[in-house]
C-alpha cells in the first residue's frame, strides 16, 4: 500500500479490490472524514488466501496497491499472516517492476 506526502495510505476505500479479489482475501471498511475524503477504516490482507493475481492492482484507480517482488514469507503464527493498513504502510520493499501503468505496452 503506497502512501501520499503525508504518510497517509493513497487508498480512497472505493471498494474494487475487494469485489475483484477471486480468493476473496481482503477487508475493506470505508471511512469518511469531515471533508469528505474517504480511506479505509480496516484493510486488512490475508496472506494465507492470496493468489498474490495481482487482480487488486490492477483495478486500483489511485495505484495504492502494488504488488511487490518479496511473496515469499515465513512467520512463527498465523495471525501475523493477516496484514493490516498499518503494516501494509510500513512495507520497504521495491514495488513490481512487472507491469507498469504509466507504461502499459512496456517499452
């Protein structure tokens, strides 16, 4: 999950990467603040049902999520598959260099 200048996650809680998800493996609860700026209450990603199809960034209107090149994980519980906004904001790995939509024919 890609974040803005304010360290706040890009993602307006518009709600197609659940409905698009096959494995059906992300939770979404929108929120809205006075402004009337939507964001995620709870996102939540289960890592034990992701396909990792990459379905979720490629519908994203706000490219806030990006599938990136670390998939292989190893934890000593299960919760700590379940990612949450907090932890997805944290993430440092380099984003997927796979496909890039400001260059979709890959030239």
């Amino acid at each position: 999950m890609l974040t803005d200048e304010q360290g706040r996650a890009k993602c307006v809680a518009c709600g197609l990467c659940p409905q698009i998800c096959p494995a059906n493996c992300i939770k979404l609860v929108p929120g809205e603040d006075e402004e009337g700026h939507r964001y995620p209450l709870i996102y939540e990603i289960d890592e034990f049902r992701c396909i990792f199809c990459g379905y979720c960034q490629e519908v994203c209107p706000e490219e806030a999520i990006h599938v990136g090149v670390h998939y292989e994980n190893s934890e000593y519980s299960r919760d700590r598959f379940v990612y949450d906004l907090e932890r997805l904001t944290a993430q440092t790995h380099p984003v997927s260099t796979l496909w890039d939509p400001s260059d979709p024919k890959g030239e």
